[in-house]
C-alpha cells in the first residue's frame, strides 16, 4: 500500500424528509445568501425546491435560484451563474439534483472569486479559492455528494473536461433514497453503472498489498450487482434504493481508492463519446468499459481473475487463467445488458466512423495516458472499436 492523505470533511445527511433540514445546515456551515441551482421541471414539480425554500426562508437565509442545468453540463450556463452569484452577493452554493446539477455548481464556486475564465481551472491550473458548496442528491450515479471532482462541457467543439480540489468537497450533501423513487428505470441504471464504473478505475491497480480496499471495491460491487436488480423490477423499494445511493458516496469518495495506484482511463475514454453525441455518461461507459478491460487484462489477468471469482461468481479455472477472466468480463457486461444498458455503439446512437473524431479529441500526455495500463492513440483506437463491435 501507498502513502496517503485522506480528507473528506463533508457531513452526510441520510433518510426520508431531511430536505426539509436544508435551511439549518446552509446557516451551519456560514451561508448567508444561497444560490440554488437546479437542473429541469422534476425538482419544481415534485416541490422539493419549495421544500427547499421554506426550509431557507424558515432559517432567515436569503436565496436566489438557477436552473436549467441539462446533463454534461454546459459552460454556457456556468458562465450565467457566476454572474449571478457577484450580482446577488451570493456566498454559498445549494446544488438540489444529480451529479450534473452539482458537478455544475462547483464550476460556479469556482469561477466567482476568481479574476479569470473559470475554464482555466478545467484545463490544469490549480484551484486556489472556491465558494462553499453543499447538496440535496436526487440521483445516486456520479458520487459528487462526497467528492471534490466536477466535470464540465464546452459547447464549443464539446470538449468535456474535469477538475478537482478538496475546496469543492461539499460542506453537507442531504440524501434521501424516496427522492430517487421517480427516476427512469434507464437514469437509474445509468447511475449504476457510473458508480461501478467508479469502483472499477480504483480497483485495477498496479498497486501490490491492497487487500482492505480491494475487499471495499468488492462489497460496493457485489451491492449494486444485488439492488440494481431490485429497484429495476420496484422502483419503489426503499431500502434498496437507499443502499445503492450510499454505495454512490462510498465509490466516489475515494474511501475505495486510498493508497493506491488508480486507472480512470475508461472514464476519460468515455467523456469524448458523451461529449460528442451528448449521451448519458452511465451508458457510455456501459460501452467502454468492458471494452477497456478486453483490451487491457493481459496485463494483469490474475487481477481481473479476482474480479471474476470475487463479483461475478465464476469459478477459476487454474489451467486457464485468461478464460476465468474473459468470463468475469461477460458477466459483466451481461449484467449491464440486464439492466437496461447498451453494449455497443449502435445501441448508445454512436458511430464507428467516428472514431478518429474521437480519439483526436481524447487528450493523450507525451503520447501515453497513464494508469493501470499505459495506453497511446493506437490503443485508445482500438478500445473503442471493440466497443463499437460488442456484443455477448
């Protein structure tokens, strides 16, 4: 194991009705003018932003809103929130959605104290000062709630990118399960597969004695293998729901990732192809990821064994290593096609003769990525025609 440092200072609000405490925690944690930011009609129609608003006007904290907030989050929007926040004195930041709505809200923490394009901080340069940021989660997928990641969409050319710092690690993030009762079975299975997809770029590792958090990324895995299946079939199922939306904070924490080596390759594969034809990011790595490990295990096949025997159940075939991972690997991706998602770039609406648009757009440092495996254009070409080919 690696030397670290772990920091996750956010406080978890969890359970039925806490939206209701958002007011208390905004005073809490200093908040004296709120920005609430929202992404469409379901947080106005169900009345959770008025929830949210009583419960502000009842803790004497004024408020100004924003929504509009479409999934891959635009810069265009962000752009019109940091204008807002120095218009209105805003001091804090209340993110009531997904990981859209909060990836969202940390750009614009971001861009109002600093004297510049707040792009910058989405093409390298270190954040340095960041408004307050806190959340009300609807949607258990991305892991925002508890990280200090966010990743953002230029409209022009489409380019999605990502920063992170410690300063966007939300002060509390309220969590509900009942408020993810709603959602499409298809949204809620795309926020399964992003919270796997998670786990997976922690897991493989070329880290050695990792054994706490390999049992860590196989207890988040083995939950969503088991509830994803429950809440498909009882969109209504409480204690699965909330399950799975706790298993979300958990792989994105990076309680999973500490004192290891970590990949994030698939998920830097992915983002060209939702940034070019605007697609879910949960189903875009539905795709990718498999392909990924395809094209990667040999370079640890014992590795992806352990996936195989530990997840999925199959039994290792010691004369055969690779087979035992090959299978791990189809039942993961018959395990996706289960629960809704595509498996190739047909079903995902994406092109194979796009693929050198893609790879021309996937940032690729001194001609190789890092990670569990290093990978150049040749390879990412390739990932993604076997992405583009899948099938089980």
């Amino acid at each position: 194991m690696n030397n670290f440092n772990y920091y996750s200072p956010t406080e978890f609000v969890f359970g039925k009705g806490r939206a209701a405490e958002a007011g208390y925690f905004v005073k809490k944690y200093g908040g004296s003018k709120v920005l609430i930011h929202y992404g469409g009609g379901s947080a106005v129609r169900s009345g959770l932003i008025d929830t949210v608003k009583k419960s502000l006007d009842d803790a004497g904290v004024q408020f100004c809103e924003l929504g509009g907030v479409k999934p891959n989050p635009r810069d265009t929007l962000v752009y019109r929130g940091i204008d807002m926040c120095r218009a209105e004195k805003v001091d804090f930041i209340l993110a009531v959605g997904g990981g859209s709505v909060i990836d969202s809200s940390k750009a614009i923490a971001i861009g109002v104290p600093y004297d510049g394009n707040f792009w910058d901080m989405y093409c390298g340069k270190p954040i340095e000062k960041a408004l307050p940021v806190a959340t009300v989660l609807t949607i258990a997928a991305a892991g925002s709630e508890g990280s200090g990641d966010s990743v953002i969409t230029k409209e022009d050319g489409m380019l999605k990118r990502a920063a992170g710092s410690d300063l966007l690690r939300p002060r509390f993030s309220i969590m509900d399960p009942s408020l993810t009762e709603t959602l499409p079975s298809y949204q809620t299975a795309c926020g399964a597969t992003d919270i796997m997809a998670h786990v997976f770029e922690r897991y493989f590792t070329n880290t050695t004695e990792v054994e706490i958090t390999d049992r860590l990324c196989e207890a988040v895995l083995l939950t969503m293998v088991k509830e994803t299946p429950r809440v498909i079939a009882d969109p209504n199922n409480y204690d699965a729901r909330a399950n799975i939306m706790w298993a979300g904070t958990v792989a994105h924490k990076n309680l999973c990732g500490v004192g290891r080596e970590q990949d994030w390759n698939s998920h830097e594969i992915e983002h060209e192809l939702s940034g070019l034809y605007d697609v879910a990011h949960g189903a875009g790595l539905a795709v990718i990821m498999p392909a990924w490990m395809e094209y990667v295990y040999r370079h640890n096949v014992l590795r992806f064994c352990q996936m195989a025997t530990r997840v999925f159940g199959c039994q290792m075939n010691f004369e055969d290593p690779e087979a035992t991972a090959l299978e791990g690997i189809h039942r993961f991706r018959k395990f996706l096609r289960s629960i809704g998602m595509p498996i190739n770039f047909a079903e995902l609406g994406a092109r194979e003769e796009d693929i050198p648009t893609l790879v021309s757009k996937f940032e690729i440092g001194d001609g190789k990525t890092g990670g569990f495996m290093q990978l150049d254009a040749h390879d990412v070409t390739e990932i993604y025609k076997l992405a583009a080919n899948a099938s089980l």
